[in-house]
C-alpha cells in the first residue's frame, strides 16, 4: 500500500470518511510553498532561541524550585537574560507572578505611566480585557482613576493607519502608545514588524520621547523579525499563548529598554525590589522547555491555520488570511455566515482534543460579551491558545477564530473533523 492509504485508512477508524480526506490532500498539494517557508522560520528561531540558551549558560541548577522572596533565583534571572538575548531587548522581566498577558500589559502600563500622562492606541481599540485596565470601560482601579487619559485613532476603512489624526491626537501629555498586532477578536489584518516600524518612526517624529509598547501576543515566531528591532521600547505578551511552546503552566514578559522594563517591576513586586524578588517556584522549567519549544510548536500551528485557510476557502467560505498570504500571528478567521456552520465547526475541534474530547461545545453568555459566544479547547493548560481552539461571537457574519496546536498531525486532524461535521450536516458541498 502507499503512504496515502495507509493514512487513509487511519483517519477512517477515526471518523474522517474519504472524501474529508480527499479534500484534505487537496490542499495539502497547494499549500507545500507556504509549509516549506514555516519550516525555514522555524529553523531559523530555534537556532535563535538555542543560540541565546547557550549564550547565557542555562544549566540544570537553572530548574532548581525556589520559594519564598526568591533572592539570588538564579534560574529566574538566567530565564529573563534569555528573553531578552530572544528578542533582542536589553532587559526582560518574565514571571509565573505576571498570570497573563492582560496583566503583564496593566504592569506596563501601571509600571510606566503617571496620572496626568495619556496613552494613545493607533490601531483602534485594544483587546477586550483591556478596557477595564484602561478604564475605557468604567472600573475601579483604572488608568482613568489614576487621572490616566486614553485616546484612541481608528483605523482607516482601508485597514490603513489615519495619519492625519494620529499627528492631532498627539499631544504634550501623551506618554505611552500601544500597538496591537494581532487582531485580536475583530476582523482586521495583523500588523508586519515593517508597519509597527512605519507607525514608530512617525510617532518619534512627532513626539521623540513617546513609549512604543508592542501588545506582540500571538505574533512571536510567526516570522524571524522582532517588534524591537522595528522601533517598539517594550514588547509584551502572555506564556499561554506563543512563546510558552504550550509547556508554560502560567506567566507573561515584557521585554525591551532597562528603563521600562524596571518600572514594571517595580510595580509587579514593589518599588525598591523590583526584579529582585519573586521565587519561580517549580514552574521554571517548563518556562524554559516552552520557549525551546516554541519556535516549532509555533510552527504546527501556522501549518494548522494554513491548512484550515484552504481548505474552507476552496468550499466557498470567506477566509483571512488566505493560505498564500503573509502571517503575522497565528489566528485563522473562517466566516460560514450561519451559527449551525459555527457549531458544527466547533463540535470538530473539540472532538478532537486531547482533553474534553467528549463534550459538546454550546454557546453561551459570558461576562463582557454583547452576545453569546462557543468555545471549543480541550486543553492541557486551560485557556491556553496555543493549543488548539476556536471559538466564536454568536452574531453576524458568523465567523470563527480558530488559533493553536501543539503539533501539526494533531492540528490537521482536528481541521478534518471539522471538515467532517460540515459534511455530515451537508454545509459544504464539494
Ligand atoms: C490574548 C491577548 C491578550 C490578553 O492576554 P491574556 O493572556 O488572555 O490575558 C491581549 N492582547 C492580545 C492581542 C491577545 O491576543
């Protein structure tokens, strides 16, 4: 027997008829270009990340479980020298204390900001969680409590920056500006390192000692460029998601200028202690492992998303990105324009977990949402995006965000059985 039939008759047993399977190598045969250019990134951000582990020396005693204040954690600033020889910032702060990239962002912004100062977003607003931090949304203990402005510029129809308002909202009081890349739950491109550094220039131009904050979470590794080396002061991001390689149980990183990344710790731990303190508990190696792993686990799941592109786009469905675009972070938007698709969609992802495979994802209300919303992740780390997922606002234009898996053969396979539920319930017609 071929390669091809034998798997064929694996995927059988597991539910994905043959004519899934067909439509599966399909796109596997138009998108090899795109997989060969994932690989070649990869490669490249494993020697980086490798290159930096040895830079820094990282040994075994580097794993050693701290506890209590944790001064002198060798392991914990060993970590932190890697991130930032990573990413090439000066100096990083990555905790198991910081619990998610929303809050590694509030230390940012809290570490970095003084009342009177205001923060501009340029690339419209910021994700959900965000707008509480901000006070956008009015709450207690806010940047707005604290006499900490907000302006935001929104992005052209085009999805293009508005430079003309960017320059008027600039003003003496503008301290910080922050750059979203991903696009988050909406539907607007991601941003390249090319155009953070077209906006940065601009900003500088106007306002030379601005602070460039890059939100990069979903965006690390997807290409061999960091935000730092593109005009950004800090990056930050979440340890569930990307660089955390799905080994990570927990934290976030800021990364970038000393200065900045002193002032947030300053306010995660205390004024005065800063970076000295804060045992990395039993957590630390998995901190590190994540990060080895990243750079291929990252992969897996842009190979996932590429797959899922063309397969849906092949079926008639609006997809972004196209499986032949450029990507800068890992999310695959795929609109099926009715809530039965999503569902089926979604039933497809998690019947092929690892974790939960056996439940039913089902809409519902969450807190902070307009409408309700299906969540399908059946995983390791809960919550973490990194692994595979999809969910999806119950509400025009029906469209799915769908992000993560820790290998490529898993990722597919769930994309197969999503395929597989459309077929049954016959919403694709091919
Ligand atoms: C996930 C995400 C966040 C928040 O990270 P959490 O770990 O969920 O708190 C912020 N910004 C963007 C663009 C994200 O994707």
């Amino acid at each position: 027997m071929y390669m091809n039939d034998i798997n064929k008759e694996f995927y059988k047993k597991l539910g994905i008829s043959d004519k899934a399977y067909d439509i599966g190598q399909r796109a596997l045969e138009r998108i090899k270009d795109q997989f060969a250019l994932i690989d070649a990134n990869a490669e490249i951000n494993q020697m980086k990340v490798l290159s930096a582990f040895q830079k820094h020396r990282v040994s075994e005693s580097c794993f050693m479980p701290t506890s209590g204040y944790g001064y002198g954690d060798v392991g914990r600033d060993i970590l932190e020298e890697v991130y930032a020889t990573c990413f090439h910032g000066e100096s990083a702060l990555v905790r198991p204390q910081m619990i998610s990239g929303t809050h590694a962002i509030t230390t940012a912004f809290f570490g970095n900001l003084r009342p009177g100062d205001e923060i501009l977003s340029p690339v419209g607003k910021p994700y959900d969680t965000l707008d509480k931090v901000i006070g956008i949304v009015p709450a207690s203990g806010s940047l707005a409590e604290f006499d900490i402005t907000y302006k935001q510029v929104d992005l052209l129809e085009d999805g293009s920056f508005d430079y003309e308002k960017i320059k008027n909202a600039i003003t003496e009081k503008t301290r910080l500006v922050t750059i979203q890349r991903s696009k988050g739950y909406v539907t607007r491109k991601t941003f390249s390192c090319e155009e953070v550094r077209e906006l940065a220039r601009f900003i500088k131009d106007i306002k030379s000692d601005v602070i460039i904050m890059v939100d990069n979470c979903y965006c690390e590794f997807v290409g061999v460029e960091e935000p730092l080396d593109y005009g950004a002061d800090i990056i930050v991001g979440s340890l569930i998601k990307n660089p955390g390689g799905g080994l990570s149980p927990i934290g976030g990183y800021i990364v970038g200028k000393e200065e900045y990344v002193e002032n947030a710790a300053y306010r995660l731990s205390s004024p005065g202690l800063g970076k000295e303190v804060g045992s990395s508990l039993g957590v630390i190696k998995s901190m590190y492992q994540g990060l080895f792993m990243a750079p291929t686990v990252v992969a897996s799941a842009l190979k996932g998303a590429i797959f899922a592109s063309a397969i849906y786009e092949d079926e008639g469905f609006k997809v972004a990105p196209k499986f032949d675009e450029p990507r800068y972070d890992i999310i695959q938007t795929i609109t099926f324009g009715e809530p039965a698709a999503v569902c089926r969609f979604c039933e497809g992802i998690q019947a092929a977990a690892p974790i939960d495979s056996f439940v039913r994802p089902e809409p519902s209300d969450m807190p902070g949402y307009i409408s309700q919303v299906i969540m399908a992740a059946g995983t390791f780390v809960s919550g973490a995006s990194i692994e595979l997922s999809a969910d999806a606002p119950m509400r025009e234009p029906y469209t799915v965000f769908y992000q993560g898996g820790l290998t490529w053969a898993h990722a597919k396979f769930g994309i197969l059985l999503t395929l597989q539920k459309l077929i049954d319930a016959s919403m694709v017609d091919t």
